[in-house]
C-alpha cells in the first residue's frame, strides 16, 4: 500500500511552549514534539512526505493592517468582521478601492458557511523566526530527507493578501485576479489520488487541517477516486483546534465535529 503524509503548518507562529508565536495554539508544541518522533519511528512507511507553509505579509486580509474603523483604527486580533459590520461603517478596508471587493468576498464567505472572517494576530510573515518550521520537526524532516533519498514537498499558502488562505489547496474565497492560484492547488490535491493512505498532521485542527481536508477530499472526488475519507488517516495526537474566542465560535467543538463526521465517513483516527 502506497502511503503519505501531510504535514499541515507545522510552525514556530503556531506553537505553544518554551516561546510562544503570535498566533499560539494551546497543545501545539507537545503535538510537534510527538510528529518529530513519529517521523522518526515510522517516517520510512511514507513514499512522500509534503508539508504546507502557511505564508503572509504584515498586510493580508487576515491581518489588522489591511482594515480600520471610522477614525482610521485598525481593529484589535480576534475581531470578527461581518458583511453587515462593513455596511454599518463598523469597518472597512484600509485602501479604500478595494471596497467592492471586501463587500462581495464577506458575501460570499458567509453565504458559504464555513467561518466568519476573523482578524488574526500578524502571524508566519515571510522571513521571520515564527514562519519556520518547529525545530524538532525540521531536524526529522531533513532525516527523512537523507535516509529516503527523496525531496519533501513544500506546498506554500497564504501569499495573496486578498484572500483568506487556510486551506493548502484553495482559498476561502476565489480570488478572480488569482485564478492560477486556485487552480494548482486543485492539481496539488488531485495529485494526492495516487496514494492508497495519506496521513495527516498539523495545526490547527479547526482551521487549515480543516480547510485543507475538505479541499483535500473534493480534489479526490474530482479525480474519481471512490469514498476518499477511507484513504484518510489523521493523526489525531499530533493537531490542535485554536482556542474558543469570547462571544464567538468555539473552535474546539467545530474541531471535534469535524472529526467525528470524517470518522464516520470512513477516515481512521489515530491517537
């Protein structure tokens, strides 16, 4: 049986522990710790090995630079902005022109139901210590690397600032100026149809393991692979949901749900 693993955001800005990143998800850095040993102990079982670079600049849609308020504030991290917030005047983008695009990307990510936008702490910006890979897991990777005489495949998201980009094969929205940008992380997921197994790790479970798995799954369906949850394995020990936000979404709980209904599907979960 042909076997790989994905490695979902496996970062410095992600993790808990001796130092925090900006963006800490509580329980990461145990999980990496855990994803380093089992590379280690069962990293030969994978024919390849790929791993997602969440990617941004200080100004990204996800970030607080790219919105402001009436007085030309940005908001603090964790606040949810809504369509109907930008049509109060609660919030709107920071260059003006891209106005029309922010109202019709907050329809269209609400009318798809899968989050309500969130301004994030600035996180994994390109060229700084939190965007690299957690030290353990970049050692067993690069041991992986010697022993298997092959490359891992490093799949990076996040790049366009308009966009909000959890998942590795495709963006919260279609960004009609970056039509490439959807389409090869569509072939990168369908790539995948030639594994029989595909492990997967990293953080966090209720965001871009999350986005990244439903991506995952359509691009198989797309590739007439037959009941795909049942080629998934998720490596449950080794992901973490952010944190529930006051008086917004309970992250955990939607990680949990999520689980359970690929489980029921067909999916192993593997503690």
């Amino acid at each position: 049986m042909s076997a790989c693993l994905l490695i979902i955001d496996p970062q410095c800005d992600f993790c808990d522990g001796p130092a925090a990143g900006a963006l800490a998800v509580p329980g990461a850095w145990g999980d990496m710790e855990r994803l380093a040993r089992h590379l280690d102990a069962e990293g030969d079982r994978y024919e390849a090995i790929a791993v997602t670079l969440d990617s941004h600049g200080a100004y990204d849609i996800g970030h607080p630079s790219f919105w402001q308020d009436a007085e030309g504030h940005p908001p603090a991290p964790f606040t949810l902005v809504t369509r109907e917030a930008v049509a109060r005047g609660e919030w709107g983008p920071a260059d003006p022109e891209l106005t029309a695009w922010v109202v019709s990307y907050l329809e269209r990510l609400e009318a798809a139901g899968r989050y309500t936008h969130m301004v994030w702490p600035e996180h994994c910006l390109v060229g700084t210590p939190g965007h690299q890979v957690h030290p353990e897991v970049a050692r067993a990777l690069l041991d992986w690397q010697r022993r298997q005489h092959r490359a891992v495949r490093w799949l990076i998201k996040g790049l366009n600032p308009r966009v909000e980009h959890y998942s590795a094969f495709g963006c919260e929205v279609e960004d009609p100026q970056d039509p490439e940008g959807t389409a090869a992380g569509r072939r990168a997921a369908q790539a995948l149809a030639a594994y029989n197994e595909i492990a997967i790790a990293g953080e966090a479970l209720s965001h871009c393991v999350k986005s990244t798995v439903e991506d995952l799954l359509a691009g198989l369906r797309a590739a007439q692979v037959a009941a795909p949850e049942a080629r998934l394995r998720l490596l449950t020990s080794m992901m973490s949901p952010v944190p529930a936000v006051p008086g917004g979404p309970d992250f955990p709980a939607i990680g949990r749900a999520f689980l359970s209904h690929l489980q029921g599907k067909g999916a192993v979960l593997v503690a």
